[in-house]
C-alpha cells in the first residue's frame, strides 16, 4: 500500500451516501489522503460540472467525465477527449427506443434533458414524480426537468444517452444494441447508459496514469456499477464495494462495506492512512 500513488473513486453508490452526500469523515479522508501526496480522482458518469458541485471544497486532482468520455484536470484542462454519438447513432437509439416504455435522460452543455416516446408521456411524468418523492424524502439533491416528447427531440451529437426502466425492459432494449458499435453499461439495474464503442472509465484511468508516468501497481480504484469494471481492471488493486453489482465483484481484487456503511471511506482510511 505504500506504493499507491492515485486513488480512484466513484461517486454514485460508492463514495457518496443514499443522499448524496459526502460524509464528514470522507471529507476528513481525502483532505488526509492529498495531504499524504495521493493524488485523487472521481471518476462518474457525471459531467465536469457536477462532479465540481459535489467535490466543491475537498481536494482532487483528476476527473474521468461521462464514463470516461473527458479526461481533465480538476480545473477542466482535458487530458483526453473521446467522440460523442454521431447523429447516425442517436438517430438509431432514438427509433429503437419508441417502442419501449422508459426515459432518455441526456446532457447538452450544462443542460440536462429529459425525453420519452409520446404514448408513454402521461407515465413518464407519473415515473418523475415518484423520482422526486424519492429525493424528497431521502434529502438527496434534485434538480427538475421538463419532460419532453422524443418526436420532439432533434437526433445530434450527445456524448451519452441514460435509460430508465424497468430491469426486464432496459435488457430488451440493450440485446438490439451492437457491442462493436455501442458502449453498454448497467450502472444499476434500472439505469441503463449508453455511449460510443471505446469509451470507457478504464480509459480515463490509462490517460491519467500515462499522465502522472506511474505504474498500475500505483494505482487503487473503488466503485460499484458495471461501467465501474474497466476501471477495476486497469488498477493495480481493484475494489467493489458492498452494495456493487454481482459483476463488479467477480472483477474485484477486493471487497468494501456499502455506501451505507461509507465503506469506500473507510477502506481508504484503514488500508491508506
């Protein structure tokens, strides 16, 4: 452990509470952890600016964005850059997704969309207002959207597509999807994200480590979703947390508490500080 020189953490799920929220102690962690000369990075999902929000006045070096579509600095000098879905393959998504009952959620800029196919409208914004229930009462942030009809949406260049829906459904609609065209992640089971083929945390991870001129070795990454796996791989030491999907933890080199339990945060101060 003493060789580690970059840790990696995922925010949802895995670094943050069900509220999400950092803990105090996480806060107390990383400060310790940068002070020690461990460089941080959160690698998410999120674009840049959301992960600023949610690292705003704790210490991090490094950001793998959208999957690891943007590879930055902490202050948004990019280190790499991978293609967005060209029109053509929004396009395709778009169609395939008419007929399936779930909702396309997607950022422009710092603007984050909301779409469905028209029949499913009045249960979409039905699946909204139980979303934001579900934030109210478990006091995690939530930012509302207009939904939008999906014949209204015009196909362009979008660097990743999120699907909700039920299980069985988000299945369905990922077995049409070509894996050689299309990069097809399950952050959970109701959450489905999809991106261009290549585009990979464990891609940021490559571009930082070639960054920083360190080994693999040098390098413990923590996370609990399937578009986490990559990520694992590409460490030297691989950890999943508690509540990680069944995958994730088959990839592991080791096992974390939930984010219940704030288990990243408490990996990293048993094994790091």
């Amino acid at each position: 452990m003493n060789q580690i020189r970059l840790v990696i953490l995922d925010l949802d799920g895995t670094l943050l509470s069900m509220s999400g929220h950092i803990s105090k102690q996480g806060k107390v962690v990383l400060q310790a952890l940068h002070a020690k000369g461990i460089a941080i990075m959160i690698c998410s999902g999120r674009p840049l600016y959301s992960i600023q929000r949610i690292m705003e006045d704790i210490p991090f070096d490094y950001a793998g964005c959208l999957n690891g579509q943007i590879t930055c600095k902490s202050d948004g000098t990019i280190l790499q850059h991978l293609p967005d879905l060209d029109h053509e393959e929004t396009r395709q998504l778009f169609g395939l997704m008419k007929h399936y009952p779930m909702v396309c959620s997607f950022s422009k800029g710092e603007e984050f969309l909301h779409t469905c196919p028209g029949w499913f409208l009045p249960f979409g914004r039905l699946y909204q207002g139980l979303y934001w229930l579900y934030h109210k009462i478990t006091h995690k942030p939530h930012y509302p959207h207009h939904l939008q009809r999906l014949k209204d949406i015009a196909p362009d260049h979008i660097n990743k597509l999120c699907f909700a829906s039920f299980p069985w459904i988000l299945k369905a609609f990922a077995s049409h999807l070509d894996p050689s065209v299309f990069a097809i992640y399950f952050v959970n089971a109701t959450w489905l994200e999809i991106q261009p083929f290549g585009v990979s945390k464990g891609a940021a991870v490559k571009a930082v480590q070639k960054y920083m001129h360190i080994s693999k070795e040098a390098i413990v990454a923590i996370g609990d979703g399937e578009n986490d796996i990559s990520m694992l791989q590409e460490a030297g030491i691989g950890v999943a947390m508690g509540n990680a999907m069944p995958k994730v933890k088959q990839q592991a080199d080791q096992l974390a508490l939930s984010n219940l339990e704030d288990g990243a945060v408490m990996w990293l101060k048993e094994n790091l500080l």
